[in-house]
C-alpha cells in the first residue's frame, strides 16, 4: 500500500479479533497516520520536516476486561517515523508494518504489551465507493480514496504482563487518503466493519450532522465469498444504536453499545454488539479526535440463515466535532 504524499492526511489501520487455543479472546488496533506539513519541492534535506507521523496501539483483553491504549508522535526524519517503499515498511518508534510480497508483519511494544503478527490477505484489496471515490460531503475534493483487506488470516503473539498468549484469528485492513474530507456541517461518524461466518463482509459507515440528522453521503460496501464488491448508498441500508449506552469517565462522550443493521437487496439483518464498553481512546496531543474503537460480536440473519460474526466498531465526535473539516 504506498504512501501518497500529495494527500494531506492518511492513515494505515488494522483491527482485529484473534483468539489463544485455550478461547482467550483478544482485540487489537495498530494505525500508523501521516500528516502533511510542507511539500516544498525546493526543500530536500534529510531532516527537512515534510510530514508528521502520528499511532495508534491498542489491545483489548476481552475475557480480562481491560482494554491498554498508548499513542506516539513523531515527525518524518531518519530512523525516526517514516514509510519507505523501497523496504516496504512503515515505522514509527519501534512499532511497524512489513510487507513480506503478500503477507503483513506487524509488530509493536508497548510497557504493558506487545504483538507480534503475521496477516495473509484471503480476498483481494477492496476499492470502496464509486469509481474509486469515497465522497463524505457535497463539493469537489470532499471525499477519499479507500481501500481494504477485508479478510486477513491472521497468526502471532500477544504477551501481556508476564503471559504470553499464541493467537489466531481474522483482521481488517483500511488504506484510506484524503486531503479535505468533511463539511463544517458534519460533526463525526460512526463506522463497522463486519467479518460474517459465511465468508462475506460488510464496511458500512454513517456519518452525523450538527442538526442531528444522517448525512446521505453515508454510505457502504458488501463483499462476496469471491470478492466481488457491491457499492451501498445511504438509501440501501439501515445502520442504527439500539438503545445501550456507555458514557465515558474521561470524556463524558456517550456512546451507543448496541447496533442494529439492515440490508434489504442482500436478505440481512444483523445486531452488532460490543464486547467490552471500556474502548476509547483518548489522545494526549490533540493532533487526533478522542474516539471509541472496538471488538464486536454479531448475530446475524440471513433469510432463513442464522449466522454469527465478529467486527469492529469506531465512533468519533461524540465529545466534540472531529477536526478533518475545512
């Protein structure tokens, strides 16, 4: 996935919900953000700031009922923060991705914990919205390009504390770039991504207004058993809280702990449910929104089909308006 520096803001994230042999159940998180600062061509010295490098670490212990978060920033410079191509690697501290050709090694350390993961693609990459293009909001230039591993068999290692836990299990993969993405009128969003024991996916995403109402540039994808990608308009689904609330300690931001989710042309109807209330995530720097990011289970009806699932959920601006606005 390379970098895409004409593009203002972008990010790599990963998700995911992996199990040890004995049932033990994990979430984590793992995003590496690139920020542009200068792009002056005239500009080229090694320690010349050009962009500024901000992650994400999370791990939730779901049968503990502790989730540990932990966030760096760092500007471009080298050994410090940076993606380069020519090794496919992105780093950041001593957290990083490495493309071995197909296959994604992450690893990360953090004093409480540390990963150590090897993610295989199942599915080809995912190319969301119409002819390539996300749009969030009206007007040119109010969108992003997008793109997913939507199914990553996933192998490795957690240790936490003094234990050490081999995991398996199924992770997600966003690239997603943007220069101005939301409206002054759009205060946040709230996101899924959902893995289907029958193979499919879902990513579906709504985003809010300051007047309390959806936007309709709300909007989705389905995927196939075989990859195949259905572009989903605001009108084709229904994405909707139902009614559980978890009001954070540090924020006061009360977010929505149940979903409901409906798609009528694919025969769906699925509850979404978090499977630990405590997920947010609550930056230091104030480069990057406070948000709740989180391991979900799903019950799922498909037709005369009873299916279950497991996903992610993000949920921003419910303490105050996400700053990607212009």
């Amino acid at each position: 996935m390379r970098s895409k520096p004409d593009y203002q803001t972008e990010w790599w994230y990963y998700t995911g919900n992996l199990k040890s042999p004995d049932s033990h159940r994990f979430g984590f998180e793992l995003t590496f953000f690139r920020q542009g600062v200068s792009r002056d061509p005239a500009r080229t010295a090694a320690w010349e700031l050009r962009d500024l490098y901000l992650a994400h670490l999370a791990l939730s212990d779901l049968d503990g009922g502790k989730f540990y978060h932990s966030e760096r920033t760092n500007r471009s410079g080298p050994g410090i923060a940076a993606v380069n191509e020519s090794l496919g690697r992105i780093w950041n501290g001593n957290w990083q991705i490495q493309w071995h050709g197909e296959d994604q090694e992450l690893r990360a350390i953090d004093e409480r914990f540390q990963l150590h993961l090897t993610l295989h693609p199942e599915k080809p990459p995912v190319i969301h919205g119409e002819n390539g293009i996300s749009q969030k909001a009206e007007g040119p230039g109010r969108a992003s390009h997008y793109i997913s591993f939507t199914r990553l068999a996933t192998s490795g290692a957690i240790e936490l504390g003094n234990k050490r836990f081999e995991v398996r299990g199924t992770s997600w993969m966003d690239h997603e770039f943007f220069t101005h993405q939301l409206d002054s009128e759009q205060t946040g969003w709230d996101w899924l991504s959902l893995q289907l024991a029958d193979n499919t996916e879902l990513m579906l995403f709504r985003i809010r207004r300051k007047d309390g109402s959806i936007d309709p540039y709300s909007a989705g994808t389905y995927v196939d058993v075989n990859g195949k990608t259905t572009h989903l308009r605001s009108a084709d689904f229904v994405l909707q809280p139902a009614g559980e609330i978890w009001a954070s300690p540090k924020t006061g931001a009360r977010y929505p702990m149940h979903w409901r989710v409906a798609i009528r042309k694919f025969n769906i109807e699925l509850e979404a449910k978090t499977q630990l209330e405590s997920q947010e995530l609550t930056g230091k720097t104030g480069f990057a929104p406070n948000y709740w990011e989180g391991a979900i289970v799903l019950s799922v009806q498909r037709g005369p089909q009873s299916l279950s699932g497991v996903g992610y959920l993000e949920m921003t601006g419910y303490d105050r308006p996400v700053p990607f606005t212009k």
